[in-house]
C-alpha cells in the first residue's frame, strides 16, 4: 500500500436548514474542501459519496453522488454511493484510501451528507429505525430479555414515534455500565457539560452554547438514565475531505495529514454484549498504525449519547474502566486534559446528520493536527483517531469504521 493523506478537509455548520437541498450541503463542503487542499476540481479523479436515509427523507434514493456533484460541475469521473448507516461516510473514507493506496487513483473526493430534519419528527425518526434487521429486531430483542431474565423492556413505549429507537438501546448499555463502574447519571450529564463546552467554541456545530450540570439533569428524560441534552440532535449537514497518493500531495503543495490506518467492520446477530464491534476492531486499528492506545493524542468518539462517549474510551482501550468516574471528575477528556476526547463537541452538541457524522469527525481530527483548531485546539497533538459507528445487528453496532491520522 502506498502512503495516503488527507490534504483539504471542508464541512458545513451542523444544523436544521430546511432551505437547503442536498446539492447546497455537498457543494458547500466540497467547496471548501478543494479550497482547502489548494488544487481545481479537474484534479479529482473519482469521487466516493455517503449517505444514508436520503431517500427516505428526500426522495432521492439512487445516483446521490452523481446528482450532487455533476450541480457544481464535477462529471463523468468514477462515482461510488456508500451507505452504511451512520458509519456511511467513514466507510466512503476507507474505499477512498484503498483505491489510493492501491495506486488506483492518486486525487479523490470523500464527501458525506444527510438531510435529516424533518417538521413531522416522526419522519426522522422513521428514517432512523431503519438501520436494525426490520424482520428479526424486536424478535431478537424479545428473546434477549427472555435470557437476560429480567422483566423490564429494553424498547419502551414511544419508541419510534417521540424518539429513535436508538436511545432505548443506549440506555439498556449505559445501565450496564454503571452498574459495572459505579458511572451515574451525574457522570454522563458532566460529560454532556463538556460537549457543550467544546461546541460553543465550534462554528460549525448545531449546538453553541454551554450548559450548566443542572440544565442537563432537568432538560427531560428520553430514556432514563439519558435526558434531552445528553442525546444527539436532529439536523442536516455535510463534509467532505481531499485524499491523496504522497506523491500527489507533494505535487499541489500540500500539508498532509497522514492515514495511518483505515479499519471498517461488521456487527454480528449476537446476544453477546461483551465481544462488541468496537473491542474487535480497535486491536486492528491500532497494529496497523503501529502505536498502542495510550499513543493518541485527540480523539473524536460517536457519542450519539453522552454515556457513549466514556463507554467507547474504555472499549477502545484509552480509559481503564475502574477509572471512568475519575476521568469524568477530573477533566481528563476536556480540551487540556491527558485525553481530549470530541473536542469538536461530539454528536451530542455538534450533531448528528448521520451520512457526515464520520467525515465531520475527520474534519475536526484533520485541523486538530494541523493546529488549526482555534478556541478547541489540544497542544502539540501528533497521532488523531475517529471512531464511527452505525446501525444495530443483534445487540451491538451494525457497522463501524475506525481511523488512524499522524502529522
């Protein structure tokens, strides 16, 4: 394989923008992406575009990549749609530094886009509940609780209709973990004040201003032990990176960002809530970069929850589990902790519009070791991880993309 970097990296803000079309959002980030990497768009010789519901929340259910590109005048190149739930984008990444590595092409396009939003909520939420096996998921689950043999439901009333039947998931998980590590719900609404912190100083995230510890715990249960501002919004958006042979970027001119490793996985139709996706594959991630967990700098989590954030940290291996409580109480994830976590401000205050989720957390990474960050920059960070999942197989992730980045 040959090296790979990233070379320009663009987003929108992260938001609710009816008034948009999917062609404004990928032309706005495309944009400043190629603005970014200092080349034209004749440069690019193949494009790899992410989405997953567009379809279902804009009619548009095939050629994405097509329609969006050929309206700012990128045609005729090879086009790839890549939907992989939330981890669509990411996972356009992983096939964008193959075919570069494999000296397919030397200059692509990456971009991911959703629009989400919707007035009739329950659009969005429809659109959401798609990422599960729709003919065996409340089977399998039924017969989950059945061997767990506990009598509550994992999937409460209003699941679908006042919120993603996600968050049912993720509390089931949070309570677990609390259990395990003495985590309460004070732990994760310290962790939501920390994402909102770090949003506010984010110009392109859906949420910008802080929280208080009190707000959080009283902005209203979705499902206990979550509240509204530890989960992640609803909105639109889009990002989009440059990527590049060693010799391509040396060519424009460019300051890489180097891809140390590019891992995507698969979920599997189990029960088994401690073999997860995410344990599996950080191994994979780490040998091919060739560092080990304590190595990283900055990391950007998918926190579609707070809880998530902290639980993903001890399942990559970052964060002891015993110690959960103590990161969270002693800042450890804040922007001058040891371990800077969503410095971006995560899913939770950044948002979520799941096809760009994973190329907004790349977007972040990129400027982070760059040194470009601003207000949210970490000091002298040399090695960035992103960590992108999507959907739900059995019990766990469906899918999940994990990225390596050195400077």
């Amino acid at each position: 394989m040959r090296d790979v970097a990233i070379i320009g990296a663009g987003m929108t803000r992260f938001g609710k923008f009816p008034e948009k079309s999917i062609k404004d959002l990928v032309k706005e980030s495309s944009q400043a992406a190629i603005k970014d990497a200092g080349i034209q768009p004749s440069d690019i010789q193949a494009a790899y575009v992410g989405s997953a519901v567009a379809g279902l929340m804009t009619g548009q259910e095939m050629i994405k990549a097509q329609v969006t590109l050929s309206a700012m005048g990128i045609e005729a190149i090879p086009m790839y749609n890549v939907e992989n739930a939330c981890a669509s984008s990411s996972s356009a990444l992983n096939l964008a530094w193959t075919a570069v590595g494999a000296g397919i092409f030397d200059c692509v396009l990456v971009t991911g886009f959703e629009k989400l939003y919707d007035e009739d909520k329950k659009k969005s939420f429809a659109a959401l509940g798609t990422a599960v096996d729709i003919e065996l998921f409340k089977l399998f689950l039924a017969e989950f609780q059945k061997n767990q043999g506990k009598g509550e439901s994992i999937i409460k009333e209003g699941s679908g209709q006042k919120r993603s039947v996600f968050m049912d998931m993720y509390a089931h998980y949070t309570k677990i973990y609390m259990d395990r590590y003495g985590l309460t719900q004070e732990h994760f609404a310290r962790i939501a004040v920390k994402s909102h912190k770090n949003g506010a100083l984010n110009p392109h995230s859906q949420y910008q201003e802080e929280v208080t510890l009190e707000q959080v715990l009283n902005s209203g249960d979705v499902s206990w032990p979550l509240t509204r501002m530890m989960c992640s919004p609803i909105g639109d958006g889009a990002a989009a990176v440059i990527v590049c042979s060693k010799e391509a970027a040396a060519r424009f001119g460019a300051r890489p960002v180097w891809i140390a490793s590019s891992v995507v996985g698969s979920g599997k139709l189990s029960g088994d809530l401690e073999d997860t996706l995410t344990k599996r594959l950080a191994p994979k991630a780490f040998e091919a970069a060739g560092i080990g967990p304590d190595d990283i700098d900055v990391i950007e989590v998918h926190d579609a929850t707070s809880p998530s954030e902290i639980i993903t940290l001890i399942e990559l291996g970052l964060c002891p589990g015993a110690d959960a409580p103590k990161w969270i109480d002693e800042g450890y994830m804040e922007i001058d902790g040891s371990r800077p976590s969503n410095t971006s401000g995560g899913l939770a205050a950044k948002g979520h519009p799941i096809g760009a989720t994973g190329l907004g957390q790349v977007y972040e990474i990129v400027n982070q070791l760059r040194g470009t960050a601003g207000k949210r920059q970490v000091k002298n960070p040399k090695v960035g991880m992103t960590h992108n999942g999507g959907g739900i197989l059995g019990v766990d992730a469906a899918a999940m993309a994990l990225h390596v980045f050195k400077n």
